[in-house]
C-alpha cells in the first residue's frame, strides 16, 4: 500500500469556513491540492469569489459562497446549495470565528457572548447537523473544528472567546460519539498564536509576543499554512481511525 495515497481527497467535497484568508485559506487550499472540490466560504461574496478564482487558476476545483454563521438561513443555503451544486457533502471544516470584545469578562455585554456563542459553536453545529444526512448516504465523513488552545487554557482579556473554544471542544466529542457508527469522525485542532489578520491585535504586541515565545517550547511564530497539513490528515482517510482528539497545535505553548 502507498500510504501517501490515504492523503488523497479526488472525488470528495468540502466546506471550508473563515476561508477568505489565514488559516481558513491554507486548509482550503492543501484539501483542493489534494483533489478535493473546495466550497470557499466565509461571509463577504467578493473576498470568498477572489480565492475560489485564485484556487481554480491554479488547475484546482473551487466554487465561492458567501455565508454568515451567526445566520442559520445562510448556513442552511450553503448545505442546500453544495449538495445540489456537487453532490454532497464530505469534509466540513469549521474555521470561522468571532471575537469582538477584548478584556475582562466582567466587561462584556450581552451582545458581545451572543455574538461569540452564535458563530463560534452554534454556527458549526449547525453546518455540521445540516450536512449530516448528505455525509452518512456518502458512507461517512470528517469535521474539523478549528478550536484554540485558549479552549484549553484561557488567556488573558479573551474570556468569552476562551468560553466558546471550550464548548467547541466539548462539542467535538460530542459529534465524534454520536456519529461515529456512520463512520463519520470529528476532531478540534487548537492551534496556539499564529500570524493573522484575525490575531494582529496579539501578535502586533511586542510585549504579548514577548511574554508568548517565552512560554512557547519552539521560538518561532507560526503562520497559517501551519495548520493546513493538520487539517489535511485529519481531513483524509489517513485519519481513519481518529475521532474525537483535541490537537494542539502551539509550539509547545501548553506543554
């Protein structure tokens, strides 16, 4: 057997959220390298239609759709639109995130954690629930959560964003549990501090950074094609028999 062939995706369709740039963008881009049909989503139509073009100029396949994933009805088109569009569902890949308070909990309004709760657990819940039925006539499937290790321990001034990869976490095991008899697996990737538009207001800290390479084992900042290969293997029938793991992916940060 060639084992490098368990990476190969042809045939199979993913959804992959937050993908108009960072980290969403490399996971995207390593599926559709490996055959896989690429949903590009994320919640500008301009941003997202940019990749798909980028990705399809390359010989890869890419289609765009715009989604919100604090919005049910938009997750709800996106699932319809995949399965009528390309036949079903394979790979789901929860990226996006929301994170629009920075500080103490105690600070927080009511807003803010419902905003964080609707996009960052409930929304991939529901993409994945959607897509659920499509995945088992398929004969199975992967999610891929991207969590954080903030999930694992809360970092300072990210409370409520801490709170929502926590449940994300849980949420994981969950979905692995309970759909596993349909050979369907669910893993949570957690990466640690990574060079992104969405982390600029840590990463642009020198003395967060500081404090950061300090605890982290490897002293390097991670940039978001770190991940993509993770999401590979957990993506691929190299994983077959990895469901319900927590992977942190932080240079040692939690060591």
């Amino acid at each position: 057997m060639e084992i490098a062939e368990n990476f190969r995706l042809d045939g199979k369709v993913a959804i992959v959220t937050g993908a108009s740039k960072g980290i969403g963008k490399y996971i995207a881009l390593a599926l559709a390298q490996q055959g896989a049909t690429v949903v590009v989503s994320s919640r500008k139509l301009e941003a997202v239609s940019e990749v798909a073009e980028e990705f399809t100029a390359k010989g890869y396949k890419a289609v765009a759709f715009p989604c919100h994933m604090g919005d049910d009805e938009q997750i709800k088109e996106l699932v319809a639109s995949t399965i009528k569009n390309l036949g079903g569902i394979d790979i789901i890949v929860n990226n996006a995130a929301a994170n629009p308070v920075f500080g103490p909990v105690e600070n927080a309004g009511d807003d803010a954690f419902d905003k964080i709760i609707e996009v960052n657990v409930k929304g991939p819940l529901n993409l994945a629930k959607y897509s659920l039925e499509s995945m088992k006539s398929r004969g199975g499937g992967s999610v891929i959560n991207i969590s954080s290790i903030e999930g694992i321990t809360p970092g300072q001034g990210l409370g409520l964003y801490s709170v929502s990869k926590a449940a994300l976490i849980q949420l994981t095991k969950v979905m692995a549990r309970e759909w596993g008899p349909h050979n369907i697996r669910a893993n949570a990737i957690c990466p640690g501090l990574i060079e992104t538009k969405f982390s600029e207001a840590l990463t642009s800290n020198e003395k967060i950074l500081k404090l950061v390479m300090m605890k982290q084992a490897l002293p390097m900042l991670a940039q978001p094609e770190d991940i993509a290969g993770l999401a590979l293997f957990l993506a691929s029938a190299a994983s077959k028999f990895v469901t319900g793991a927590v992977i942190s992916a932080d240079g040692g940060y939690t060591v």
